[in-house]
C-alpha cells in the first residue's frame, strides 16, 4: 500500500520552487486553467502574480523585467492562443539578447495528438527564436528542466527559453523525495569570460598607438554591468566613444568623451574602430558604414556574431567588464597609452558634433504648430533627470528621440531592440517600475505603437504604477508613410497607414493632457510628474515632418 504521510508536491509548486531558486519574485501572466497550479506554487513561494490584459505585455514585461535588474524575467501564458500571442515578445527577446523563461500551458499528455482544448506544437514554433524549447515530460522533472532553461539563457549571448507543461504533468503530485528541485546558486556556472590574452595585448598595442580610434559602446555593456570598466577605459586612453541600445547613458551628456552626432564622421575618418556588444547587422549598415582604411575590432559575448557580415582585423569574445577591463589595465604605463597625441581628434569631433547640433537647432526650438517633433524630444530630454528611466516605443518619432534625447545614467534607456517591435512601451513601464519603483520612468509613444498595447495602461493604473507617459500623435504610421511617398508618390501616400485623430488623454484613468501648443509640453510634462499618477500627455505633432534615420533606411530607397 502507498504511504499516505510521505509527503507529495505538485508539478506547478515545483516550478514555482525553481523560480524561486532563481531569484525570481514576480512573474507576469495572463490567466488559463492550463497554468493555475503555478500560481498556487508561487503565492506559497512568495513570488508575485503580476496579472495583464495580453500575453504580448506579459512576455515584454518579462524582457523588460531582465533588462533593468540584470535577473531573468518570466511569463507564464497558458496554451494555444495564450501562447502565440506571446510569441512577439519571445522573439524581441531573441533579437535584443534578453534572459526571460516564456512557460506555457499544454493539453494533457494523455491527450496527446487528440485534438484537446488550444493544443499546439509549441516546441516547434519557439524553436526558432529561442536558445532552449522543450516539453516537461514529467512531473517530477518539474522544477529541474526549468533550472535547465535558465542555464541555456545564459550561453553565449543571454536571450529567452521556453518550456511548455502539459496539463496532468503540471496538476499530478509526486513524492516529494522523488523530485529534483536545484538549489540556489549551483546548477549554473559562470559564464564571464575575459577573452583571449594574447588578443587583449594586441588591441591594447592598436589603442596605444592610434591617432582617431573611435569606440562604439553597444547593449553588452550593459548587459555585462560593464560601464565602469567602459569608462575608464575611454577616459584613460582618451577615445571618444559612441553608445547605442542599452549601451546608452554608459557616459553623461557634457562628458568630454560622450559624443552621439557625429558617428558617421567617425567612423569614416577614424584609424581604429572598436565594436563593443553590437552585430553588424542593419543598424550598423551591415559593416559597410566603418572606414575600409581603418582596423576593426569587434568585442562580443557570442561567438557566431564576431565577424559577421563584415571582415575584422581582430575579435574577441568574452565578457564586456572584464575585456574593456583588461585591456585598459594592459595599456597602463605606455607612454601615457598615447592619450596626449588624440587631443586633436577629439577637437575635430566636438567641431562635427556641434555642427550637427545647429542644423536641427531651429527644430528643436521650433514655435510651428503642428508641433515639430524635434521640439517635442527636446522638451522631453531637457525634462529628464538622472533618475529617469527612458523608455521609447514607436517609429519614426522614437527615431527622432535617439538623435536627442540622452540618459544621463546607465541602464536608463529601453527601446525594443533590433526587431524593432511596436507595442512593447506599456509592457516595459510596468516592469520597470516594478523594479526600480525609487526610479521615474518616462516613455514616449508613437499613437501607432500605443495603440497595440495600450489597455494594459489599466495596469499601471490598477497596480498604482505612476509614469509620464507621452504620445506623440501624427495619425499615422509615419515611418511607412515616408517610404510610400518615396517609392511611389504622394498621390499613394496614405494606402494603409493613416490612423483616426485619436485623443489619447486620460485613458482607463490616470491623468491625462491635450497638447497643442510647443509652450504647453514642459508645463504639461511637470503636471504629470506631480500627478503621481500614470499619466498620457497626448502631444499633436506635425505629420509632414520625418526624421532622418527613416529617410536614410535603405528599404525605402
């Protein structure tokens, strides 16, 4: 006969044991009587039940989650339906080198193949966009193939898992002794790697020497918790760098070697091109944006993305911190590291960099109504704080953001990432503000990218979440506009990307502003801040003005 005291656990409450052994303490979800036993498994753990109106917002939160505490995040969705519209999510993840766990539900595997309820081959769709997918086979595998998925986010580059649980696999108990539950901080080694030596001598030589190296500070570092390591190593060498994704805020604006303008000239003049935790992929011209004359390296956590797309003259893979770290320490007591002799390419920089500045001066101070989009992005970095978490979401207006607005910390930018999804701006406030709820997030909308996700506003506003939250509203999908118009003419313009003059204020609560006037933005950012409430600044900006980097994108030409 069985032994009715020996003590049993249910699938569900070992997978809640494992998030736990991770570190997780909250999870985000949409409900489904595939998953209900994980949330039992979580209340008895501790671990918070975030709940939102779309699996998309769960799986982005997710993301967001790990982007801001450097933890992996988790969403749990439940089958069918509940789990491709997370897929969106996953799959940003992917592109933007984020650590999440997407669990989904699964019908009963004594249904397997039967047609059950929202049953889907899961594990095939994920596979593509994520580094682990799989099935629990078993109960009592539970809360170990979730310590699994964890350890697979964290090889090579981070990015997501995904783990689906059958029904009876999840609801079933098993003897307690019978399961395998991880504990803390020992089923996974560590993955930081300082690189090659040998290759951290040869590029500290090449830094030494130098006379225009240019250093371009990608998502990695911060990724790596490297900007500590990132600043000294440009400050002690003298290089002027450049940040993008969530590299962004690694130096302060008015930093002597923090230049953002004048990229392009750089890399186009310089002897000595260092990519840090960034792929030669789009945003980079595919590698052909870098001078043929100059010597490239390339610094990357995974190996497969060194040298793709474009030849190198030297790669190393490893850990942002620890590489910048080393060669900075490899180039000490060389003759100064050869600082003193690039005074003058700095000069000549700060000279492009400043020319740059003038040209857009009279947009970004432009009193025209519509309001130019280049006033509203400077309204909004003239409003930030070094405490301000920024976050946009959109296309064409956001491109206006990045030429602009500058963070003035680190780990204070989020944009979607290289997939350039829409939608992910609500998901992200909530996470963020969850995490770092001494931070002020402020995030900026297109009215397209708002309008994907933006019931989940009823979130922030049920969890008492307080944001500024900007639309800048053209109603439009202004970035494809632009393309029609150059492809094939005005008169075609409008096919399939005009929106209706919605007026996104005061949405499911909150509080809320019209603006329509240049003047009024300030003012109207101040009141929301002071609002502490969630807050919607709908701003009505001019439909006929484009940013430059959605005129200068090759589909369009």
């Amino acid at each position: 006969m069985p032994d009715d005291t020996q003590d049993v656990i249910s699938g569900g409450h070992l997978v809640a044991k494992a998030l736990k052994a991770e570190g997780v303490d909250r999870i985000y979800t949409l409900c489904g009587g595939h998953i209900i036993d994980i949330y039992d498994g979580c209340v008895d753990e501790g671990i918070e039940v975030v709940d939102v109106r779309h699996e998309q917002v769960a799986a982005h939160a997710a993301d967001g989650y790990a982007r801001i505490t450097g933890k992996p995040g988790c969403a749990v969705v439940t089958a069918g339906p509940g789990t491709t519209d997370a897929v969106t999510g996953v799959a940003n993840a992917f592109r933007a080198e984020s650590p999440m766990l997407l669990i989904g539900g699964q019908g009963a595997l004594a249904q397997h193949k039967m047609g059950s309820l929202q049953d889907l081959p899961h594990v095939d769709m994920m596979a593509p966009i994520t580094k682990f997918a799989a099935t629990v086979p078993d109960t009592a595998r539970a809360a170990d193939m979730v310590a699994m998925a964890f350890r697979e986010c964290y090889h090579g580059a981070p990015g997501p898992s995904f783990l689906e649980i059958p029904r009876d696999v999840l609801d079933a108990t098993v003897p307690l002794d019978k399961a395998r539950v991880p504990h803390a901080g020992r089923y996974r080694a560590s993955t930081r790697s300082a690189g090659d030596p040998e290759a951290i001598e040869k590029l500290a030589d090449l830094l030494v020497h130098a006379e225009k190296p240019a250093i371009l500070l990608g998502s990695q570092v911060w990724t790596t918790r490297g900007t500590e390591a990132a600043v000294e190593l440009v400050r002690t060498l003298n290089i002027p760098a450049f940040m993008n994704g969530a590299g962004r805020g690694t130096l302060p604006p008015g930093d002597p070697h923090h230049f953002q303008l004048s990229r392009r000239y750089a890399f186009s003049g310089a002897d000595l091109i260092v990519i840090v935790g960034t792929p030669f992929d789009f945003r980079m011209g595919y590698g052909k944006r870098l001078s043929p004359d100059a010597t490239v390296v390339q610094i990357d956590l995974d190996y497969r993305t060194v040298g793709k797309n474009r030849d190198i003259d030297l790669g190393i893979v490893g850990d942002a911190e620890l590489v910048l770290k080393s060669v900075t320490e490899a180039a000490s007591g060389r003759v100064n590291g050869g600082a003193a002799q690039r005074k003058a390419w700095l000069d000549e920089l700060r000279t492009a960099e400043q020319t740059a500045i003038e040209k857009r001066l009279p947009h970004l101070k432009s009193d025209a109504s519509p309001i130019h989009p280049y006033r509203l992005v400077s309204e909004i970095n003239d409003f930030l704080t070094e405490d301000s978490i920024y976050i946009g979401d959109g296309g064409d207006i956001v491109t206006f953001s990045g030429q602009v607005i500058q963070p003035e910390s680190p780990g204070h930018w989020m944009d979607p990432g290289p997939l350039g999804t829409l939608g992910v701006g609500i998901p992200f406030v909530l996470a963020a503000k969850q995490a770092r709820p001494d931070k002020e997030v402020v995030a900026l909308f297109g009215d397209g990218a708002f309008s994907l996700t933006g019931w989940d506003f009823e979130t922030l506003v049920r969890y008492d979440l307080p944001f500024v939250g900007i639309v800048g509203n053209n109603s439009s999908m202004n970035q494809i506009r632009y393309g029609q118009a150059a492809k094939y003419g005005k008169e075609r313009e409008r096919v399939g990307n005009t929106l209706g003059d919605v007026h996104y204020a005061q949405m499911l609560g909150g509080y809320g502003e019209e603006v329509r006037d240049p003047a009024d933005i300030g003012p109207a950012l101040r009141r929301a801040r002071e609002s502490g409430k969630p807050s919607l600044i709908n701003v009505w900006v001019d439909p006929d003005a484009y940013a430059p980097g959605t005129m200068n994108q090759t589909m369009y030409k």
